[in-house]
C-alpha cells in the first residue's frame, strides 16, 4: 500500500496526488461546462446522478437557511446522504428542528455525526473549552467527527453562496477541494439571502424557531448570541472574540478551516 509522504522511484505519493488532483480538476471542468446555465435542482441532480461526480454527500447545520437547500435535495433524491454533526452544545431548538425538518422532507438517510464522549471528556472535562480555545473546541467537536464522516465519499454539497463574501465571489457550482481530492458542489452559489427567503415563502418550509428570537445566525448554544436590529447577520457567533467561522472546509494542510 502506498502512504501519503513515502517516496517511490516512480515519483512518489505526491506525483500520484498531483496526477488524482489533476483528473479532479478536469472532471470539476467538465461538471461547470455541463451545468453552468442550470437552476440549482439540475445541479444537484447532477451531483447525485452524474458518474463524473462520484460519491455525494450533504453536510447541513439545520441552520437558519438550511431547510431551503434540504428541500431541493429532498426533491432529487430523499435518500442521499446528510450529514448533522451533533456537538453536544447545540440549542435544543436546533435539535428539535432537526428532526422536525427531517420529518417534513421525509429525509431517509440523517446521519448524526459526535466525537466519542470518552474523547470530549478527556479533551473538555469541565465542558470550558469553548472558552479558553473556542478554536480547539471546535476542532473537537465538529472537525473530528465530519473528517470522519466524509471519508469514503467523492465529494459533499455545501450552501455556500458567491455574495456571502468576496472570497467566494466567483465560485462555481462545482469545485476541488485541494487536501482532500474531494469535489464541492454549491448549488446555491448564485442564490441570494432574498432568494432563500422567497424559496422557503413559495414552498411554506418551517423556520428554525430562534430565527424569530433574534438569532438569524445559530451555531453551538455557549458560542451564539442574539443580534441587535443593524447588526451584521454573524455578529452573534463568538461575540467579544476574533473567531468568526467554525471550520468545515478544508485548506491546504488538510485541516478543516472555512475562510471568508
């Protein structure tokens, strides 16, 4: 067996990671020439049913916006895989709509994704991290257990979208993610916030219950404030510190990060 970092006469593991991500490269070229005018649903169609695309997942927070792209993918294939990474911090409300969501889409294949308790409790046994390395917890409790979980699979749908940032200003519907070989699919990348509203209006999808509270940004309960009338939409998570982001994509060293 061939291990990542070995060196081989024939040029090594990193001649091999460069010729895969070359081919991951030319498969994400053809998918976005393919694609490039379609609505989102052909997108994911796409993702789920196109051998260029490989093994598909769906990564989904339950979040405030979540149930528009969960509803598209519901409408493809109800049976795809999405992933829901349990911190053991979340809001109960969050929970509860987990499976309310799950319910109503009739979703078939929820994976509730937790690191190992033993391993929360030997890392975080006063239930504190968040506090002294808010960093370090997320990489416990959210990292871990999604690298976990995404391995076996060609490539996983985000709800990334090009006016979140100017980052991804220019994203397409299909991407490679460098680490890992892993293709990215963001069938949302043209939507706007105003179009995640109107879909979830048309289609009268149930809305996360602290979206009305004041809370139009929700992540693990100890980390996610209300946000004041004015405020930017993510001013509630880890207010009062530089963290912004919790970290699901992954960066050139092969760790989870999310930028932008």
């Amino acid at each position: 067996m061939l291990l990542l970092g070995e060196n081989t006469s024939a040029g090594g593991a990193d001649a091999a990671t460069r010729d895969d991500l070359a081919e991951k490269r030319a498969r994400v070229a053809t998918l976005n020439a393919r694609y490039r005018h379609h609505s989102a649903t052909a997108v994911l169609e796409g993702a789920l049913k196109d051998p260029e695309a490989g093994k598909i997942a769906m990564v989904s927070s339950f979040g405030a916006e979540s149930v528009a792209l969960l509803h598209l993918v519901a409408m493809v294939n109800r049976k795809t895989p999405v992933l829901f990474i349990d911190t053991r911090l979340l809001f109960a409300e969050t929970l509860a709509y987990q499976q309310e969501v799950a319910e109503r889409l009739h979703l078939q294949n929820v994976r509730v994704l937790r690191t190992d308790e033993a391993e929360v409790a030997r890392q975080d046994p006063y239930t504190a991290l968040n506090l002294s390395d808010p960093d370090r917890c997320c990489a416990l409790r959210k990292t871990l257990p999604l690298e976990q979980a995404l391995d076996g699979f060609d490539g996983w749908i985000t709800g990334r979208k090009r006016y979140q940032s100017s980052t991804r200003a220019a994203l397409d519907f299909f991407e490679v993610e460098e680490a890992t070989g892993r293709i990215k699919v963001n069938p949302l990348a043209h939507w706007s916030s105003a179009d995640v509203r109107a879909y979830m209006d048309e289609n009268r999808l149930p809305r996360h219950p602290l979206v009305a509270q004041g809370y139009p940004s929700i992540g693990c309960a100890p980390c996610t404030s209300k946000v004041a009338p004015g405020e930017d939409p993510r001013a509630g998570r880890w207010r009062g510190q530089t963290k912004d982001e919790c970290g699901i994509h992954f960066g050139a060293d092969g760790k989870a990060v999310r930028a932008g």
